[in-house]
C-alpha cells in the first residue's frame, strides 16, 4: 500500500519518490494545497474502490496516516 500510495504522490506533486517516507506530511514536507491534496485522495478512493469520510481525510496529516486509513478501508 506504501509504494501504492506513493505513486499517486508523485502524480500530483513533484517530489522524488525516493524521499518519500511514512512520516512525510503531505503540506509541509511534499508541498500539496488542499485541492490537489483532495483530488488525490478521491482518485485513491476510485482506484482501490473504497469509501472515504471526509471527516477521517481530514485527520491524514503524514503519508504513514494515510497507508493505514486506506488498509483499514480493504479490509
């Protein structure tokens, strides 16, 4: 899901996949804005065909946060 989750960074943000880590945080270490930040997480949601909370997204402060929501999603 990690290297997942990943991929999507970097079609949204230009940032070397290879400084990605699981406590990166998506504003201030990958520099995305909201927008870009929800577009990314409704593709995810697309892809993995799964259902997000608005209210659960709001708490993915770090790459590792949203590996762990989105695992908890495919189960």
């Amino acid at each position: 899901m990690f290297e997942q989750i990943k991929e999507f960074i970097c079609n949204y943000v230009e940032v070397d996949a290879d400084a990605i880590t699981s406590e990166s945080r998506f504003i201030e270490d990958l520099g995305f804005n909201s927008y870009d930040f929800m577009s990314m997480l409704g593709e995810i949601e697309q892809e993995l065909d799964v259902q997000v909370n608005e209210d659960d997204i709001m708490k993915l402060a770090t790459v590792g946060d949203a590996v762990k929501y989105f695992e908890t999603l495919k189960k």
